[in-house]
C-alpha cells in the first residue's frame, strides 16, 4: 500500500516539474521571443538605429493609456516619430542642449500633470525620451521663434474668408422643469401672459433643474446645440411666448424664449484672434514641414517596415 502511494505521489511530482518546468520554459521563451521582437530596428538615421521598443516607448508617452489604435493612426505616429528623430539627430549635430532651468520647468510641468507618484521626479528625469522629446520641442521652436502674424495678413484672411466668420440665428432661453404634468399644466397657465421676471421667480420656487438658481436661465443657443425635438419646440417660438408642456427624461419642461439673435457677421475686431491663431498653426505648420523635408533630403535614412507589427502606410 505504501509502495502504491509513494508511487503516485512520485507520478503527481513528476508531473508538477513537467508542468511546471514547461510554462517556465514558455514564458523564457516568450519573454526572449518578445526582446528580439523589441530589439528590431525599425528606423535608422546616418549611424543611429531605432528599434522597435524605442517607437513603443514614443507611443507610450503620446498614448499614456494605451488605447488600441488602428493601423492608419499608428502609421501617422510612426511617420511623426520619424520626423520627430531626424529632428532629434539634427539637433544633437547642431550641439543644441536643454538648459538646467528647461529641465526644471519641464518636470515641474509634468510632476503636477501626472498622477502624484513617491520618487515620480526622479523617475522622470532618468527618462531618456522624455528628455528627448523636451529636446524636439526646443529644436521646433529655435525655427519657429521668428514667426509674427501681422495685422495686413488678418485683414486679407477676414476680407477672403468672411463666410467663416457669420454667427446663425441664436436664442436666449429659460426653463421650468417639474416632475408631473398636472403641476406644469397649472404653472403655464399661471405664467401664460406673466412678464419675465414673474417667470424666473416661478423657475426659482418651483424648477427642479439645475439652472433653477438663475431663474431658469439655460443659455443662448445656435442650431444643432439642443436636442432635436426640444430644438423645434424652442425655434419656432416668439420671444417673450412659452411652449406648451415638454416631456423629456428628466420631466415635464416650459420654455420661455427670451429673445432672438438674428444672423450676423463677426466684426474684425471679434474674429481677429481665432484668424491669429489660424495664421500662426499653419506657419509653424509649414515650417516645420519644409525643415523634415530638408533633413530627409540631408541626412540617410532608413525604414524597416517588415519589423512593425502592422502594417505602415508610408506618408499617411
């Protein structure tokens, strides 16, 4: 009897270490099968190779939550991280340095941006790429630290654009919302030929939404901002007129149409920002376009498609 357990607990031993033994092995495997696969160049300028894992780090600070991206965007982040090292590389030719107040300005913006960590700025610091992205960034902006956006360059974008700049109809609206039908029935009965300021009172008495503090106050619209069946309720109204009772998920609403913004055009003045910041986007943009594609006509590069793990669509 005793021969027979010893015998079947050397089988189960056995068959432990093999189990065992087996999955260990696997994960070894996977583990060395996962470095090589990491260790793949995938881009190379003049003498520096880029591997795998160093655009897998690029991704990991552009995408920090590691959200599963199609192909097409991943060819887009490739074909960045490609300009973003030409850039690198030109910079380290040029002997362009981050500066110890640079460095400190940057992991003080990024210790307060990140999720509070002990030894987060450390951590940070050692961090080779973010260095170098911190490195790119000063790169992009020795270029483009000239670049004005002048008032004659305004003028002429408003002048040809001006299509851009017209505001559709609008509307001032307040509501009253109540849980019942029978209560919104009496009240809009109530308030049918009530002035405004009788309405904001009722809104602050009796509304249940959370604009009941300003009188029911809900803001001015344009079309597309309402849901489409309140939309057309509110729309179609007089100023100063109520709606009949409204019935949504949260109860039973009267609107009150406050006033009526017709159509307009933004003035110069009014639209002169968004035009600066237009202008000023699309200079940088160009900029910084014409020097990757200097670099790319500078320098040797190199891409090593076949060791992605999806597939590239070069100049995506």
């Amino acid at each position: 009897m005793k021969k027979a357990i010893l015998a079947i607990l050397l089988l189960v031993l056995v068959g432990a270490v093999l189990y065992f033994g087996y999955h260990y092995f696997q994960e070894k495997r996977l583990a060395k099968r996962s470095e090589a696969r990491g260790n793949k160049v995938v881009f190379r300028v003049e003498e520096k190779s880029y591997t795998l894992a160093d655009f897998e780090n690029y991704l990991r600070i552009l995408n920090p939550e590691r959200q599963e991206l199609p192909e097409e965007a991943l060819s887009q982040l490739f074909d960045q991280f490609i300009e973003d090292k030409l850039m690198l590389y030109s910079a380290l030719k040029l002997g362009l340095e981050l500066t110890a107040g640079e460095k400190e300005a940057f992991l003080r913006r990024m210790t307060r941006d990140y999720p509070a960590e002990e030894g987060l700025a450390e951590k940070l610091a050692a961090d080779r790429s973010l260095e170098e992205s911190l490195l790119v960034e000063k790169y992009k902006h020795e270029k483009i630290k000239e670049v004005v956006v002048t008032e004659d360059e305004i003028k002429q974008y408003y002048e040809a654009n001006k299509k851009d700049f017209l505001v559709p109809e609008r509307v001032r609206v307040s509501q009253i919302l109540v849980a019942s039908s029978e209560q919104a029935i009496k009240l809009r009965e109530k308030l049918q030929n009530a002035g405004e300021e009788e309405f904001r009172q009722a809104a602050r008495e009796f509304s249940r939404a959370p604009d009941a503090y300003k009188g029911g106050l809900m803001g001015v619209f344009k079309p597309g901002e309402l849901p489409s069946d309140m939309e057309k309720v509110i729309f179609s109204l007089g100023e100063g007129r109520l709606s009949t009772v409204f019935q949504s998920a949260y109860g039973y609403h009267i609107f009150r149409l406050d006033k009526k913004y017709s159509p307009s055009l933004l003035g110069l003045d009014e639209a002169t920002p968004r035009i600066r910041n237009l202008l000023l986007e699309k200079k940088v943009k160009d900029i910084v376009g014409r020097e990757v594609e200097e670099l790319k006509a500078t320098y040797h590069w190199e891409v090593f498609p076949q060791n992605l793990p999806f597939k590239y669509y070069e100049g995506n």
